[in-house]
C-alpha cells in the first residue's frame, strides 16, 4: 500500500509507502511532546516527476529537540547515503521529515530557510526537496502536510491522491 501525493500544478508528485509511513509515526509516537524528525531516502521515478520515498530515518543521535524546535544531526548520515547509494535499487537523500507535536502544522521560519538551502546547495544534489511534516495524532486522522521545494522558486504544497 503506498500513500500517493500530487501538487495541484501537477508537475510533482510523492509516493511513500505503508513501512515509511509507519516508521515515521513511531518516531512522533516516541518523542511524545517534543519535535523531532529525520532525512527521507528514496528516488526519482525516470521522468523525474514522481519521488518514490523508500526510507525515513529515525533523528541522528546528535540531533537537538525541544517542545517547539528541532534540529537535526548529521551523525551516521553520510555513511548511510555512500550505503543506499551503492545498492542495486539505488536510494539517496530527497528531503526531510518532521513532527510538530500540535493539530494544527505549519512549517517554521527556520523549517522553510532550511528547505530553501538544501535545494540550492551543492553538498545535498537535491533541487527539489520534500519536507513532511507530520502532526499530533487526533481521535479520527493525523494531520500531514507535505511540500516540494524546488531551487530558487517558491514552495508548492502536496496534497493527497
């Protein structure tokens, strides 16, 4: 079972499946109040137009958290990409996900500026990053919004399929 996203310009869309989504929810079930987040690890389908997010990481071990922060670390991440990257299914760094611990989500200044740096830098070779963004589990549904950022243009909106 896969969750199928699409920008409504319909020049984007993100496929992630059941195991991914489940592991991110464990992460945000884990951290209780806190935020917290990870990198997503996936790939391109071959016209570029669909993401196909295979991983999401639980937070480096030296990442920061806090009721209404957080900051990812780097520990381990590097390793585990030069690994994804030299599999036969060949995964890599697509964007990021994170847990606002609230009903209502939206990304934060420092959540957009850092979206924003990762599409122009040359250290992620990522032009189109997503950033997920995955709230506090309700009685009925868990709140989710995702976005696509691509380089030097304004963030589009996923929603869902």
């Amino acid at each position: 079972m896969h969750h199928e996203w699409r920008t409504d310009c319909g020049a984007y869309g993100m496929s992630i499946t059941k195991n991914v989504w489940d592991s991110i929810k464990r992460e945000c079930i884990k951290s209780i109040n806190n935020e917290i987040g990870g990198i997503l690890i996936g790939y391109y389908t071959n016209e570029n137009r669909i993401a196909v997010v295979c991983e999401a990481t639980p937070p480096p071990k030296d990442s920061q958290q806090g009721r209404t922060w957080f900051w990812r670390g780097i520990t381990g991440l590097r390793s585990l990409l030069l690994e994804r990257w030299d599999q036969k299914q060949r995964t890599y760094y697509v964007g990021e996900w994170h847990y606002h611990p609230a009903k209502v989500i939206e990304p934060s200044i420092a959540d957009l500026r850092q979206m924003e740096s990762i599409s122009r830098s040359k250290r992620y070779y990522c032009n189109e990053p997503i950033l997920i963004i995955v709230g506090k589990e309700g009685k009925t549904d868990t709140p989710v919004r995702a976005f696509v950022f691509p380089r030097d243009q304004k963030r589009i909106e996923f929603g869902k399929v």
